[in-house]
C-alpha cells in the first residue's frame, strides 16, 4: 500500500519529547523506533510492544456538563433611528424624507438597515468580527453605542458616529442593545470558537485514549506514535494597568485604564464629561506595536487604540504592555488556534490507524462508492509549514528623507522583514530608536502589491530600495500570500473540513462495528445505566444531527468587469491624459479570496482579501434606487448596474457565510457533535468487548 508521508511537527508533550513520525497507511508496518518511553500511564516504543493500559473507567465519556450544546440564537429587532438626527436631515433635505435605522439580530449575523426616500444601506456582519461593543456616556446624560457596525471616530469636529437610538437618552434600551450584542459575540465570536476548540481537543484526546483499550480487550498489538495527553486551557490572569497620559491628565483631567481580562482587553478612557471604554477580543486584534514618537518617547499601538502611559518616555512599561498584550493575542488567536488544530490532525490520523486495525480484526469493509472513501487526512496539503526568511525592505528614499528633516539626528533608517513561522515582523532601527511590527499571519487582511509612476512597486506600503525593487517586491508578494493562505484562515477552514469528514467516516465505520457486535444504538437504558451510571453524556440523553447541513461549500470562480466610467473619465482628465483613458477595475472571486485589481498605464494595484477577512458585504442605493454600489469593492459602469451590483453583494455574502468565520464556527460544531458520537460508540463497543470477557 502507498505510505503516505508527512512533514516534522515538533511539539512538546513534557516529561518526553518524540522523534518526527511518518504515518503509514493502513496496514503498513511501522518503521522501528528507539526503546519505549513512559507517558501517561502508557507505553509508546516500537512496534509490537503491547500498550500497558490504565485502568478502565467506567464514567469515560459522561462529564461533559462544561459543554454548552448549539442552540439558535432568537432573532430581534431594535429602532436605532436617532430623532434629532431625523429632524435635522429632514429640515436640510426634505426631498429625502424621514430617515429610520434598523438593527436586526439573528443567529449568526447582525444587519443595520439605514433607509430615506431616496437612498437606502444595508450592512451585515458575523458576531465575530463586530469588533469593540460599547456604550459610552456623556455628561449631559446621552448615550451612544459604538461598534464595527456604527464606529465612533474622533476627528478634529469632535467625536462622531455610532448608534443613538430616539433623543440619545433611553439608557435602558442603549444597554440592552450593548449586552445583547456583547453576549451573541461571546456565543458566536471568537470566543466561542477559541473554548470550542479546546474543549474539542481534549474529546478527541479522550477518544484516542479509548481506543488503546479496545486493542487490548480484541488481543490487537499496536503502539500509538502520538501520546494522547490532555492540555488544560491557557487561562491568563486579570490584570489593570494605568496608562493615562500625564500631559493629557493635566489639560483634561481625563485618565486610562487599561483592563486585560482572560479572553479580552479593556481601555477605560474618563474626563469630566465623557467615559469612553472600548472592549476587544484577543482573538480580533491583528497587531501589537511599540511605536517610536521621538528619541526617548514611546507608545503603545494596537489597531485604532493608541495610548503613550506617563510623560512619555516610560519605554520599560510600554515594553511590558506590548510584550503581554502580543502573548494572549498569538496565545488566544490565529496562532495558537491553528497550532491546536495541527495537534487535532495527529491525534485524528493516529485515531482513523487504530480503528482501521479493528476493522481488519472484526473482518468488516468500509463501503466503498464512486472510487472509494473520501482520504481522512492530509498534513502534507492542510498543514504546511514555511520556512524563515529575511528581507531588506529598506526605503532608500524615505531613509534619506528622514535624515534630512531631522538634521542628520536620525541617521539612516534601516528596515527589515522577518518572516518566521507564523508571524511577520518588521524592524525599523535608526538613531533615535527601534520600533517592531509584529503580524500573526492569521490577522493579515490582505497582501497588496502595487506599482505606481510607471516604475515604483511596493507591497503592504513597503517600497525596497529605491522604489524599482520589481522582482524583490514581487517575491516578497508571493511569500506573503503563500503565507496567509497556509497559516491564516484559509488553512483553519481546509483543517475543519478535513476532521469533520474524517469524524463522519469514523462514525460510519464505528456503526459498521456495532451492526456486526449486534449492540443496539442508541443504547436502552438498561446499557446507559450500565456503561454510565447516573451521568449519561449529552450525546445519548439528548441525540441531535449535525447543527448545521450546510456549514462551508466549495465555489467557482467569478470574474466581474467593476470599471466605473467616471473614475476612468475623471482619472483621465486629472493626469492629462498620461494615466491613458482605458482605467480598468477588475473583481476575481475565488474559492477562499477576493481579488480587485486597478490598473491604468501608469499605476496597477492588487488587493486580495480572504473572505474571513471581509468585515462587511454593504449595498448603497441613492437616486431612489436608481444607482447601486458595493463601498469599497464595486461600482460598475455609470453607477446604475443594479443587476450587477445585487449579484456580487449575493456572491460576496454567500461566500463570506460559507468561507469566512461562521463557516469555521458552525463546522467546529459539526465535527464536536460527530466526535462526542463517536465517543459513546467506543463506550459500547468497550463495554461490550469487556463483558465478554468477564464471561469468559
């Protein structure tokens, strides 16, 4: 039979470490190992050597109380329709009528619905990715909610946007908006995705220590090569540290706090007249940087947040804060949740080899169907792992620039790109200082590469040398990409997929082992008593299918012709004519990303974004519905391509559900319920195999 081959892991699994292991089909024998090794009450060492068992438990699969099973979450709805606001559009545009604002809730989605007489938005978008979910307060006594639906910005007019709802003032219902939403984030966020995960683990860590046992109770010699050994979940202490700014103490009498919980952080900014708190998740935060503000001062930047504690030049805490803050972001996000499922693959390829030995000892055959079974596991396709480089990103021009204006103080500034593992970090070093970006791969929204002047290409704002750097930028492109693709989000939704097909075949075969044992499933209660006592799992008391039918689907690729006649008109006139008159706008959408490329005879820019990555699919209407738009994305011909415009914001939204993160969601839950199946069918089978040889 092929033997199928599979990269090094290294993972530490303490008090021992393992050699790199290839897995063999099948059937295939084993390669030879060094002498056994002591783990976990099990023997692992080489083949033929029988597994020294634990005892046998008779509760294996029943405490799963911890666990809270998939419940739809209620559709709502609220007015959000701000009043004052209403009144004053109203007076400035009476032709537009009275504006109303819709907040609708349902189980996976939240949709704003913005609508006048002559123009109409509608927004959606995943509980997960709603960002910061706060209420923040004035002195006058008005509200305001801000999340990634309404952010609240602060610009040079004062702070504007969010949602208010009536005359600004309704409390009670502004907050339970704010807890609604917070708790729908917390049940179908990245919370939620993160505690599943853990919990799913160690289940099927559960289920690959049952299967040693029922080796032994059918006289089957088999070493496993994976230990199975529970991880506790990283729980990080709370902690609150004061980062007010002196300067803006003294002005404003204003103070931050900021708050780091286990799951997410806190910035508390105070003054006499406001309290503003902005909430994030780990798990959503994308970088964490210390930022160099002159020779001594330094600060903390994190996405939109920005906050420089003391005068200033407190260089020690704002190092503390960013090396904290980076350890529960890679800890709690893309990082550590991909590496959790690496570990998951193991343990599923070392489970799908020992029931494969089981069948061949009961004599049962996997039906086969158009060519055989679907393969169970690939770490070769849905586990790559990349190797470092490093770059010289250096912006000749920029460098010199910076010398210049700062009278030779600053130096020449020197940067460079690390790509390691998981991870991109970039480092500007010059005589006033050093200042790191570091990127979890999983968090990087797009790679844009663009060339503008004819001659000058960059990548994510990164221009080498002197800008003409084609073929260095070019390949750092193409790493970056190969990088997003095999360590982002696009490769978590690849692993699901693949685990929750190999959990739904081994549920198969485990029927297949019942049918021929004659063990009736489900088990009467008489079984459960017996095999479970007084706390049968969820997964027999309360049997349910898979939550989701339909929780990720494979699509074609779609091209759409986006140019927009007056941009092109317009990017024509304004250059005199040196950027051509053939402006183009393309929209690629492929099976994991969405692709925009602009070009014209000067300048070309790429952006491609997983569909993960997406924030929120909007559609536009002004004109009373006469012209349509995609912000952002698309707006093709004059403007008035309806057709078109409805057909990609149904394409950008059907894909975002079933590519982005409510299809990883949803098929986390699909696989968890499979695999606690799959528990209680070892349970039986266990229970079977060892009654009879008590009889015996």
């Amino acid at each position: 039979m092929h033997q199928q081959q599979y990269p090094p892991v290294q993972y530490q699994y303490p008090p021992v470490q393992y050699p790199p292991v290839q897995y063999p089909a099948a059937g295939v024998p084993y390669p030879q190992y060094p002498a056994p090794v002591q783990h976990a009450g099990m023997t692992y060492g080489p083949p033929g050597a029988m597994v020294q068992m634990m005892p046998f438990a008779q509760v294996p699969q029943a405490m799963d109380d911890d666990f809270e099973a998939y419940v739809p979450l209620p559709d709502k709805y609220y007015d959000v329709t701000n009043t004052i606001e209403q009144c004053c559009l109203f007076i400035h545009f009476p032709c537009n009528g009275c504006q109303t604002k819709k907040l609708f809730l349902d189980d996976q989605e939240a949709k704003l619905k913005t609508k006048s007489l002559l123009c109409s938005s509608t927004q959606r978008r995943p509980y997960a990715q709603l960002g910061s979910v706060d209420m923040i307060s004035d002195a006058c006594g008005c509200y305001t909610i801000s999340s990634g639906l309404t952010p609240i910005v602060q610009g040079q007019d004062g702070r504007q946007g969010g949602m208010a709802p009536g005359f600004g003032c309704d409390e009670r219902l502004c907050r339970d908006i704010v807890n609604d939403l917070q708790d729908r984030q917390r049940k179908r966020g990245g919370i939620a995705q993160v505690r599943k995960l853990e919990y799913m683990y160690n289940k099927v860590v559960s289920l690959a220590q049952q299967l040693p046992r029922l080796h032994a109770e059918l006289g089957i010699q088999y070493t496993p090569m994976v230990p199975a050994v529970h991880e506790s979940p990283v729980v990080f202490p709370s902690k609150m540290i004061d980062v007010t700014n002196t300067w803006e103490q003294i002005c404003a009498c204003s103070s931050t706090m900021l708050t780091l919980d286990p799951e997410e952080m806190t910035v508390t900014t105070q003054s006499p007249c406001t309290t503003f708190s902005r909430k994030k998740e780990y798990s959503q935060i994308d970088n964490v940087n210390m930022v160099r503000a002159c020779v001594c001062c330094k600060m903390v930047q994190s996405e939109e947040l920005m906050f420089q504690p003391g005068c200033g030049c407190s260089g020690k805490v704002v190092s503390e804060i960013v090396e904290e803050l980076r350890n529960r972001v890679f800890a709690r996000g893309a990082v550590g949740q991909i590496k959790k499922q690496e570990r998951m693959l193991l343990q599923i390829v070392e489970i799908n080899n020992e029931m494969a030995l089981i069948e061949k000892q009961l004599g049962i055959e996997y039906p086969t169907h158009n060519g055989g079974p679907p393969a169970v596991v690939n770490l070769q396709e849905h586990s790559v792992q990349v190797a470092d480089k490093v770059y010289d990103v250096t912006d000749t021009c920029t460098s010199c620039i910076g010398c210049l204006c700062t009278c030779g103080m600053a130096g020449c500034t020197h940067t460079v790109m690390d790509l390691k593992g998981d991870y991109m970090l970039v480092t500007e070093k010059n005589n006033c200082g050093v200042m790191e970006i570091k990127q979890p791969y999983g968090n990087m929204g797009s790679v844009d590469y663009d060339k503008s002047c004819c001659c000058k290409y960059s990548v994510n704002a990164m221009a080498p040398g002197c800008g003409c750097s084609k073929d260095l930028v070019e390949e750092i492109a193409g790493e970056l990409q190969h990088r997003k693709v095999s360590r982002g989000n696009i490769a978590q939704l690849k692993q699901l997929e693949t685990m929750t097909s190999a959990a739904t075949m081994m549920g198969v075969k485990a029927d297949l082992m019942l049918l021929r044992q004659g063990i009736q499933y489900p088990p009467t209660q008489e079984v459960m008593q017996r095999v479970y006592g007084q706390y049968p799992p969820r997964a027999v008391t309360a049997p349910m299918k898979p939550p989701h039918m339909e929780a990720h689907k494979d699509f074609d690729v779609k091209d759409y012709d986006i140019t927009n006649y007056c941009t092109r008109l317009t990017t024509c006139v304004c250059t005199l004519g040196t950027a051509g008159p053939c402006h183009t706008r393309e929209l690629h959408l492929e099976k994991d990303e969405m692709y925009i490329t602009d070009a014209n005879w000067c300048c070309r820019s790429n952006e491609r974004r997983p569909y993960a990555q997406v924030d929120a699919v909007e559609t536009e209407e002004v004109c009373c519905g006469m012209c349509t738009e995609v912000p952002d994305v698309a707006n093709p011909g004059c403007g008035c391509s309806n057709a078109m415009v409805k057909e990609i914001a149904s394409e950008l939204q059907e894909r975002k559900q079933k590519r982005g993160m409510i299809a990883q969601l949803k098929t986390q839950e699909n696989m968890l319920n499979e695999v606690l199946l799959l528990g209680v069918k070892a349970d039986l089978l266990l229970e079977h195999f060892t009654s009879i040889k008590g009889r015996k």
